[in-house]
C-alpha cells in the first residue's frame, strides 16, 4: 500500500491544532462572516456601479482626440486640481470616466463630461470589505489581520482533521446535524482550499502593506518612506509650477501605441496639469499578465520616457502588483467573476458552518446555547439583508454616512432583538425574506428611476442577477422541501441549516 503524503496524526498535535482552531473561529466569525460577504459582492463591483448610476451610454474606445478633449473639459471644470485621471474603457467596463481632485464625472464619446459618477452604495460596499467602515489607514489593518488569521485557520484545520483528504468525497447529509454540518464545512475546506488561502494572503498583503513600509523605510531608507515609494514605483520629475499649456495626452495615447502595442491603456494620469512640470503616466493593461499594469511615462508633449517595469522588474514587485487583480477576480472577464462569486460564497458557508459545529457540540452535550443561536442565525442572514436594505436606501437618495449607520445598527439590534424574541429558525427564515423583500423592490425602484438605461445589458444583468438571489431566498425560506429536516428532539434548532 501506498504511503499517504500526510504527515502520520499525532493526537496530541491534532488537540492542540483543533484547539487553536476553534478558538480563532470563535473569536473572528462574525467579523470575517461580514468581509467576506462583503467581498462576495464586491467581485461585481463595477457592474454594481454602473447598475447604480447608468449615466451614460457604452463606449467601446476612445481616440486621441477624445482624450485630449475630456482632459480639457476636466481642467475647465476643476482649474486647481494637481491631478487629472481619465480611466478608458477596456474589457467588460464600456465606460469613460474623467476627473480630477474633486471627484470624477462619466464622459461622452466626444470627451463632454456628461454626468457625475457618484455610486454611494458601491462605494460603502467597498468601505465595508475594505476597512469595515473604520477610518481607512487602522480598518485595513484591522482587515488584513483577519486575512493572516483565515490562513492561520486553514493551516490549523487540515492539521487537526488528518483524514481530512481522504474523506474528501464524504458526505452525511442525515443523521446528526453536527455530522452534516462538519462534512460540509471539510469537504468545502479542501475543494476550495487554493482559492481561500490565496484570497486570505493577498488581502493580508494589501492591509498590511502599510506597516512593511513603515518597517522597511525604517531599516532599509533610514525611515524616507519617499525613498521607499521611489525605489517600489519610480520616481517622479521634480516639480515646476510654473504655468504651461496643457499637456498633449492624445500625443502620449499614440506614442504608447508604437512603443507597446501589446499594452491595452485602461488609466492615464496627468501630474501637475497646467504647469511646466507637468507629466503624463499611462497604465497599460498586459491580459496575460496579472499585475495591475505596466506604466508608461511621458512628458508634456507627449514624448515617451521610461516606463516602471512592473512586468519585468524585481519578483518582489509584481508580486505586489499582481495582489490586486487576484483577490478581485479582475480578470479573464465575467466567467472568473463568476466563479470567484461561487467559491467567495462557499468560504461564507465554511465560516458559518464553523460556529454551527461548536454550537452543535455544545447542544449535544446538553450545554445548548438557543439565545447565540439565534443570535448568530440572525447575524449570519442579518448580513444579506441589511445590504439589501442598505442598497434599498441609497436609491432613495441616502448617503454612505446613512448606510453605515443603517448597517451597522441595524444588524447589531436584529441579532440582539432575535436572541430573546425568536429561535434560531424563525430569525434565519425572517431575515431571508427581508432580503428578498429589499432586493426585489430595489430591482423595482431601480427599473422606474432608470428605465430607459435597460438597454444596456450590463444594467439588466445586474438586475436579474438581484432578482435571482430574491427569489431563491424566498423559496429556501418558505418551501419545506427546501430546507434540511432535523429530528423532532433536536435540542438546537437552526445553526446546522439556516447559516449554511
């Protein structure tokens, strides 16, 4: 017989590893329950945005001339800014976006800005998963904490389930519930582990960057984070504010298309606008690469420069540059978004099947814990639909200050109120139809408030797709074929079927 690549179980290491990972599950459930939510959606988060303000029509390309022409349209609307962004369609984002310091407006084929880009949802969506509303420098560190603690937790629990790869097809959907509930949280921790642990470490890597710049600045450029930057992403001109014509960034657009035709241009950056210093950076997109992009320089008259080696450079570099569009999903188009939107849901059903197996156990040796429960029951389905009612209420005007308040309190009164007032069943099938509910008539006011944009399909995508999610709530929540049995002398109630 063939030896097993698994290291033989120690039961003494297999305690202490399922120890450890009990107790970190316990302690970051509900908070990572929440990112991970959070970051489910926000996969389609440019969808979303569209969806949330269909101010303009698609826009498949962008000429020169259109360039330079929204570019002056920017300057005439914000003369002070010192930084001027025109983001390009591309790939699954028809969209032309211009802008400045005081905030970017969508623009026309011709370069006319044609409306603002003001996306509050979308844009507390992304605060959410990002920083968990906290003030943005301590929330990401808080977030990328949890990242280092979600591989600490995959890494603790293939070591305390040594059969772990050998049960991998092993289902027990009767039976006891706490059974039910462990297969399918192993089961999903091992078909999904690379997706998981690879999510986990780059989310780590975006928050924590912060603190090994600090760090590095400090041993390596005697505490110059400037140093640093310019060592990371190049450095820049020194500044001349004297003032100038505006930079030719039409001329730059052509020069990068005879310098790297293979780049596909998806931001270009104008430094200093309107001043002798200024300087042009545009961001190429390499489709067979993961980095976010190469940058290609060029001065005022639109002359290439040097370009910062993001695709070519040191390991550690695109490395770096390669975090982002691997924990979004930004790439291969709709099919990987997709299925990033499928593996970021089965990571939610591990962690709320995590807490169900500890509250199980406990029920099973007659320490049950209804009020937690129903608590987490409501946490867990809280979530959803306090985003849909959120989403509900930014297109009723509210704004991202509103929607956190709303969120937050929201679901910290519905878990409370549930531990006393329903048991777990009844909280979880509650706060499924309240979902539904916010959804569908967020899809309705939507369709009203936007009708004629439907002819956009990027727009109807969004909202079937929010639709599809209402009507499976609704039907998981009120069709008993639907939801798992249980025997009639359970002493626990909803954790093993609602959350997961």
């Amino acid at each position: 017989m063939a030896n097993s690549i698994w290291p033989k179980s120690n039961k003494a290491r297999v305690d202490r590893s399922l120890s450890a990972h009990s107790v970190m599950g316990l302690v970051i459930s509900a908070l990572l329950f929440i990112i991970c939510v959070s970051g489910t959606a926000a996969v389609f988060e440019d969808e979303i945005g569209w969806w949330e303000n269909p101010v303009s029509s698609p826009i498949e390309s962008v000429s020169s001339d259109t360039a330079q022409a929204a570019a002056r349209s920017v300057i005439a609307e914000q003369p002070e800014t010192t930084h001027l962004y025109l983001y390009l369609p591309k790939d699954g984002w028809p969209r032309f976006v211009a802008g400045g310091d005081d905030g970017l407006k969508t623009a026309s084929a011709s370069g006319e800005l044609t409306g603002e880009y003001e996306t509050p949802w979308n844009d507390f969506l992304i605060h959410l998963h990002y920083y968990l509303t906290l003030p943005t420098s301590f929330g990401m560190i808080v977030v990328a904490i949890f990242g280092v603690m979600l591989v600490a937790m995959a890494i603790s629990g293939f070591m305390a389930h040594p059969r772990v790869f050998r049960d991998a097809f092993r289902f027990r959907n009767k039976g006891q519930p706490r059974l039910a509930q462990a297969d399918l949280h192993n089961r999903l921790s091992v078909w999904t582990a690379p997706f998981h642990i690879a999510i986990a470490l780059t989310g780590a890597m975006i928050g924590l960057f912060s603190i090994v710049a600090l760090v590095l600045a400090q041993t390596s450029y005697d505490g110059d984070t400037a140093k640093l930057s310019e060592a990371l992403f190049g450095s820049e001109p020194a500044t001349d504010e004297s003032p100038a014509d505006l930079a030719d960034v039409g001329a730059a657009m052509t020069t990068l298309s005879s310098v790297a035709p293979e780049a596909e241009p998806f931001l270009v950056v104008l430094h200093d606008p309107g001043t002798a210093g200024q300087h042009i950076t545009i961001y190429g997109e390499h489709t067979d690469r993961l980095i976010y992009g190469e940058t290609y320089n060029f001065d005022a008259a639109g002359d290439y420069t040097g370009r910062g080696h993001e695709s070519d450079g040191e390991l550690g570099e695109q490395v770096f540059m390669s975090t982002y569009r691997l924990h979004f999903g930004d790439f291969g188009g709709l099919a990987v978004k997709a299925a990033y939107a499928l593996l970021g849901l089965a990571l939610c059903i591990m962690i709320a099947s995590g807490l169900n197996i500890y509250l199980l156990k406990r029920a099973e040796a007659g320490r049950a814990m209804p009020r937690t429960e129903a608590a987490w029951s409501a946490l867990v389905w809280g979530t959803p639909a306090w985003l849909g009612l959120t989403l509900l209420s930014g297109l009723l005007g509210a704004n991202a200050l509103v929607m956190t308040g709303l969120f937050w309190i929201g679901l910290s009164a519905s878990a409370i109120a549930c531990a006393f007032a329903f048991d777990a069943r009844i909280a979880g099938r509650l706060h499924r139809l309240v979902c539904a509910a916010s959804l569908l008539a967020a899809c309705f006011l939507h369709a009203i408030q936007y009708g004629a944009a439907y002819t956009n399909p990027y727009i109807t995508f969004v909202t079937l797709g929010l639709a599809a999610c209402a009507v499976g709530l609704t039907a998981q929540a009120l069709l008993p074929g639907l939801q798992r049995s249980r025997k009639p002398d359970a002493k626990i109630g909803q954790p093993h079927s609602d959350p997961a």
